[in-house]
C-alpha cells in the first residue's frame, strides 16, 4: 500500500510539472505567432517525491499518442520516474516549431519559431477523458490533459529594478510577467525575506519594498487566479549594505571631477578593490585620478580601499578629459558608476547613476 501511495504521488507531481510546462509552452507558442522567435525559461523541481525524473519532447502521432492520446496529437511531453516505472504523457497545444533544453537542473529553456506552423486541424486536441485508478489501478502510463479537465494553476514570474539595489533604496517588483493560462491572476502577495508571511498583497502587478539592510534576500512571489489557485516564485536577491548617498556633485577646476559619498551600512568592514565609471559623454576620452577620504585622509585607490562598519566616506572621480587632454565640465553630464568591494572572502558591488 504504501508503494501504491508513494507512486500516485509521483504520479500527481509529473503531472503537475508536466502540466505547468505545457502552460509555458502555451505562452512562448502565442509569443512567436506575435514577433517570429520567442524564448522562455521555465524552472520546476528537480526531484519528485525525492527522486530524479526525466521530461522528454516528443513530435510525431505515433510517439505522442502511446497507445492513448487521439491521434491528432503530434506534439507532447513524457516525463517519467528514474525507475521508469510511472510515465506521464502531456499533450502540447502549438502553432509554431517548439524546442526545449535543459539549461540548468530543474530549469528548462523552451523556444518557439513561428516559421514552420502547423495547420489548424493538426493542433493537438483536447479530450475530455482521462483514466483514474486508486491503488493497484493506478496506470503506470497516464494521460494528464492540459485543458478542459479543471481550473490550471497560474505561473509566476517576476523581475525588479534596479536589478542590484543597494539597502534603503526604493525597488520596484514587476510580476507582470505572472498569468493564468485559463483565466486571469486575481492577485499578487509578496513575501520579501521569505518567512511565509506575505507582508504585501495587491491585485496590480507591480509593488515596491525597500531592503533596510544589505545581504541576501530570498523574495517569494504568490499569485492567485481567480478560481482560488495558487503557485509560488522565489528569487535570491544580493542587496549591497554600500549604499550609495545620493549626492553627486562636481568639484575642481572647471568642475571637472565628480564626488559623492557612500555608507557602509554592512555590517562588518569591507574593502573597496574597484570602481568602475561610465558617461554618456562620447568626447571623453580619460580619467586622471580617484580619491577615496578615508577618516580625513586621500587614498588614491591603486590598492583595496578599507571602509569601515557605519562609516561615510567621499570619493573623488577625476580629472575627466577629452581626446586632446583638455578637462571636461562634468556639470549636468549623466555618470554610471560601480563599486566593487570585499566582505571577507566575498565579492558584492553597488551600482548607480546621477547627474552632478
């Protein structure tokens, strides 16, 4: 009995999984009949029920159908068990060439061209009977179908910008990239260091949060469609604790170097090993010195710079010149700028932008 309970739940999980890829599979389909190529990345579990499983993408009638799937239905997918005694067979609704790839474990990379499309009565149909057993009858070779058998969970999906903020500053979540593949996402809840309790609940896409210190967050996405079900997306987040103080002005004859300062707000020492500097000033050609003050003397940064814990120092960028050698008036010029530093044997940096 217990073997049977532990094979229905294998079962249920590929189907699950197979199911939400198929979901994917939907959306990079739409996406290329609408721009030509589409790419998406999926990520599932790379384990069900503890095991490993392998997911297949199959073309042809006779290989999708197994004996099973009605015979229009040319593409599918077929996951099954390391011990390859359950099997699971999805068809995939597509207009377009599909491919999948494996980029990484549990995460998959599907592609659609809208070049090759197939006729509409070659589309995979969706049947509305499936097989259902309990113990011994329980198929070892089920059909799970994407459509018409129940309300498909949603996907969830987000990004943020700045993609590496720093602590204190105003990040922005965009989880417009979330849907329901058979209805609509009735809300969103975040949850922003991943302790189950979901801080902020919208019905819009986007929200903001700001990280008051710096480290690594695990922010976990929820969104709901509006038949009650949910999926889950978490995303570690490196937030810098070198935070950055917006101040950015111009110094020097004929303000020609930029300064601005900067907090160590993480927690321990760290060391300042590069900086980094971009403009969209095309005339400018070099940059002649950078000076970190550090407890009121100049440190020319020709080696790792040490900031101490909750303490501000100011930096100095200059003298930019153009192609002739002749100083540059950075007044009113936009600058990009990164900080690379060390917290002991780890790496992090904080990027920004301003306009002295």
């Amino acid at each position: 009995m217990l073997e049977d309970q532990q094979q229905e739940a294998a079962r249920e999980e590929l189907e699950t999984i197979g199911n939400r890829l198929a979901s994917e599979f939907s959306r990079v389909d739409t996406l290329a009949q609408q721009g030509g190529e589409a790419t998406v990345t999926a990520s599932q579990p790379s384990r069900v029920t503890g095991n490993r499983y392998s997911i297949s993408l199959l073309h042809g009638a006779s290989v999708c159908s197994g004996g099973r799937l009605p015979a229009t239905v040319d593409t599918c997918l077929r996951l099954m068990s390391s011990d390859s005694e359950i099997a699971v067979m999805v068809p995939v609704r597509n207009q377009s060439q599909i491919s999948m790839t494996l980029a990484d474990e549990g995460t998959f990379q599907l592609q659609a061209e809208a070049g090759d499309t197939t006729a509409d009565d070659e589309v995979a149909n969706q049947d509305l009977s499936s097989r259902i057993g309990v113990g011994e009858g329980v198929s070892r070779d089920t059909i799970s179908l994407v459509s018409g058998v129940g309300n498909r969970p949603p996907v969830a999906s987000f990004d943020l910008n700045p993609a590496s903020p720093w602590s204190r500053q105003p990040v922005t979540f965009n989880a417009s990239g979330s849907f329901d593949p058979d209805g609509s996402v009735a809300e969103y809840r975040w949850d922003w260091n991943n302790d189950g309790v979901y801080e902020t609940n919208t019905t819009t896409s986007t929200a903001t949060h700001t990280f008051s210190n710096g480290g690594r967050y695990n922010v976990t996405l929820q969104v709901e469609d509006d038949e009650g079900k949910n999926t889950t997306r978490t995303q570690s987040i490196d937030v810098s604790g070198l935070e950055y103080n917006r101040d950015m002005t111009t110094v020097g004859s004929n303000d020609a170097t930029i300064s601005f300062s900067v907090t160590n707000n993480v927690g321990k020492d760290v060391e300042i090993t590069h900086i980094f500097i971009d403009t969209d000033d095309d005339a400018i050609d070099s940059v002649g010195v950078v000076n970190i003050y550090d407890r009121g003397r100049i440190v020319r940064l020709g080696s790792t710079v040490s900031i101490s814990d909750g303490s501000t120092e100011t930096i100095d960028i200059g003298d930019f010149r153009d192609s002739s050698a002749r100083l540059v008036n950075m007044d009113g010029k936009h600058v990009r700028v990164g900080l690379k530093y060390k917290i002991g044997d780890r790496t992090n940096s904080t990027r920004f932008e301003g306009t002295p």
